[in-house]
C-alpha cells in the first residue's frame, strides 16, 4: 500500500465523491453566460455584464480566494480552519501597520505572517492538544479582533490621518491594462451586442485596472493545484487528511504535515487579508474584513476542496460582492430574472432525475422570483447589500448534495494511535 493510494482512495463510492467533469463545467458556464446576455437584453441592465463591473468583482473575489485556499491547504491535511477570518484580520492589520512606515509590498509580506502568527496558535491548540478544531477557530476569531482593536488604539490613533478604527492612508501597489487589448474589449464591450459584449465584458474585467497583487493572488490557484496534486510533497500532505495513521506507518511525519499546512493556510489569509487594507482600500478599517473568511471557506466547500472549483466559487461571492460597490439595484432586479430562470431548468433536471418533491419546491420559488421581478422596477439596499451572504446559502444547500470532504479532515489526531 502506497501514500497515493492512501491519498486517492474514497471513502465509499457514491454521489458524494463524483465530480463534475470540465466539458460539463465549461458547458454549464457556457450555459449561464448566454443567458445572462439574454436577460440583459431583455432588462436593459447592461451593467451586470460590463468591464468594470467584472473588474470590481475581481478584486472583491481575490481575499475571498485567498481565504478559500487558505481553508484548503489545512483542510487538506485534516484540519478545519474555522479561524480563517481572524487570520484575514491579522493580515489587514499587520499589513496596513507595515504598509504605511515602510511601503506597500513590506506591508503585503508583514500581512503574510501575521495571518501565520495567528494560524501558529490554531495548529498548537488542534494539533498539538486536539482542541476541538471549531472551538479554536471561533476562539481565534475573537482573540484576533480584540487584538487589532486594542492595537489600533496605541498606533493608528496619534498617527496623522489615523484613528483608533483606521490606519493613516497606504501608498498604492499601482495598477496596470494590457496595452490595446483592454481599449479594445471595452469598445466591444459598449456596443451591447448579444453574447460577443458580455464576452467581451468578462475577459476585458480579467485584464484591466489589474494590480500586481492580483496577478499573484490568481497565479496561486494553479500554484496550489500543482503542489497538492502534483508533487511528493502533496500526497503525503493530503495523505494526513485522508488517512493519518495509514500515512504514519508509512513513515510520513504527521504532525509535520499538519504545521505546515495550517501555517500555509493562515498565510494565505492573511495576504486576503493584506489585499483588502492595501489594494482594496488602501487604509485598515476595523471591521473591514466584513466575513470574507466564512465567506472564503464557503468558496471552499462549494469548490468540493479543489482549487478550480473554489476559483469558480470566490467569482461568484466576488460578483455578488461587487454589486453593492457599484449601486447594483438595478443590476440585482435584473439577476432576480436570471434566477428564476436557471431555477425553471433546475426544476426540468429534478423531474428528470424523478425527485418530484423538490421539483414542485423548486418551481414554487421560481414562481415567486417570476412575482417578484414583474411587480417591481428595482430592489431595496439591503437586498443589495445581503446578497453576497444568501447567494453562499443557496450555493451550499444547492451544492450540498455532491460533496465529499477529506476523510479525516476535523478528526482528532494522536502519534502512535494505530498501534
């Protein structure tokens, strides 16, 4: 028996372990795409589709990748990091404080280890002494957001332009297009033709007002599917999350694995977090991470613990996200249609698949979305504002079904337990 076998094994066969393949990815999202570019016909909301709302939406779905790749290297090696969000704390203050005595990039690094300061505490605490992994994360949440109150108070108040809930202003990373193409897109993009603009819209948001952060944020996605599933080193880290004691007697370090991994894990957090106070906004806020990490490991779960999948859902949170930056009330009354519609084929697929009960619940909803849309001209704020955090509950519910977390993932763990 080898570590890959250890790492590639399922626990049983059955829905939960199959994964959707990429043509029928690519087919779903082909799928979506049009239909967008229908309902913006229809509606006139050329705005959910256009260049900037795409860049907008990428910049909000960076720290929510971030995190979410955070939450899948330590989940990976067993480890549920719930404190994803404390570490994204961490790294929005250490970075702003760095940031703004000795420049944005010091900042980004010190943002780096602060989220691993915090992800040191968790692996201590579950690794070490088998804490329960949800306590600890919870616990380190809090710890972190008392932390950065009470350190504000002493650093960022007498500062000029600060306060003891805002850092003073950082100097900026700067930010780039892609010469000719990007002009080009957004010329293309304002014409509002049938699917070649909203093409046109989502590639040019890829390749404008880029900064460099972002490129290293979107580089990291294949980075990390390399490491993990391309490496030595990957399988026996992913072998710790599968099967510890199987990995021990084939004389993987455990515990090693497991440090690594959740030091990892909060480093990645805290450059989400490091995005936010630099590129985001360029000044630490309390407050500011505004539940990016939960946020980031529901990219995670949705994503089934793959990096391609995760990618796929911090883009969705990010553009759920982005519509309140950009006054989607419009936007969102327009999506409400696009929503009703995907449920009409949700309800087809379920009367396929003979689940007659959830088709009728299903087409009850997209009823109501029908009532909705056509008794109104437009949505309230608060939609706006709350459909990032219902978007990654329908997401979940919807997604639930075909799920298989790693098979030891939140399992306490203790050297020698095979024997």
């Amino acid at each position: 028996m080898s570590t890959a076998t250890i790492a590639k094994a399922p626990a049983k066969p059955g829905k939960g372990g199959r994964r959707l393949s990429l043509p029928v990815v690519l087919l779903i999202i082909s799928g979506v795409l049009i239909l967008t570019s229908v309902v913006r016909l229809i509606t006139g909301a050329d705005g959910i589709t256009s260049t900037g709302q795409m860049s907008t939406a990428l910049r909000s779905a960076v720290p929510i990748g971030l995190a979410g790749l955070g939450g899948l290297w330590a989940e990976r090696a067993g480890v549920v990091n719930i404190g994803l969000e404390g570490m994204m704390i961490l790294g929005t203050w250490f970075g702003a404080w760095a940031g703004y005595q000795w420049g944005p990039w010091t900042g980004v690094i010190v943002g780096i280890i602060g989220g691993a300061l915090g992800a040191v505490l968790h692996a201590i605490a579950t690794v070490t002494f088998n804490v329960n992994h949800i306590v600890s994360g919870v616990a380190l949440n809090i710890l972190a957001l008392g932390t950065t109150r009470y350190l504000s108070k002493y650093t960022f108040e007498e500062a000029a332009q600060g306060s003891s809930k805002q850092s003073p202003p950082i100097e900026s990373l700067g930010t780039f297009d892609v010469p000719g193409l990007s002009s080009w897109l957004e010329t293309l993009n304002q014409k509002h033709w049938f699917l070649v603009s909203d093409i046109a819209g989502l590639v040019g948001g890829l390749i404008t007002d880029l900064s460099p952060l972002t490129v290293v944020a979107v580089a990291l996605v294949p980075a990390t599917w390399y490491v993990l599933w391309r490496t030595s080193f990957g399988l026996r880290l992913r072998s710790c999350g599968e099967n510890p004691i199987a990995a021990e007697s084939l004389g993987v370090n455990v515990y090693k694995y497991k440090y690594i991994a959740v030091i990892i894990s909060g480093g990645f957090a805290g450059l989400g977090g490091a995005f936010l106070s630099i590129v985001s906004s360029n000044v630490y806020l309390d407050g500011q991470t505004a539940g990016r990490g939960y946020i980031g490991l529901a990219a995670m779960i949705f994503g089934n613990w793959m990096p391609g999948g995760l990618a796929l859902g911090a883009g969705l949170f990010g553009y759920t996200d982005s519509l309140k930056l950009r006054g989607g009330t419009t936007n969102v009354h327009a999506l409400i249609l696009l929503l009703a519609i995907l449920l009409v084929f949700g309800v087809a697929y379920l009367i396929w698949k003979k689940k007659y009960v959830p088709a009728a619940i299903t087409a009850a909803i997209s009823a109501l979305m029908f009532l909705w849309y056509t008794t109104t001209n437009e949505v309230p704020n608060q939609v706006v504002t709350a459909s990032p955090y219902v978007i990654t509950l329908l997401v979940l519910s919807l997604s639930a079904q075909r799920l298989r977390m790693p098979k030891a993932d939140g399992l306490p763990y203790r050297k020698g337990q095979g024997k």
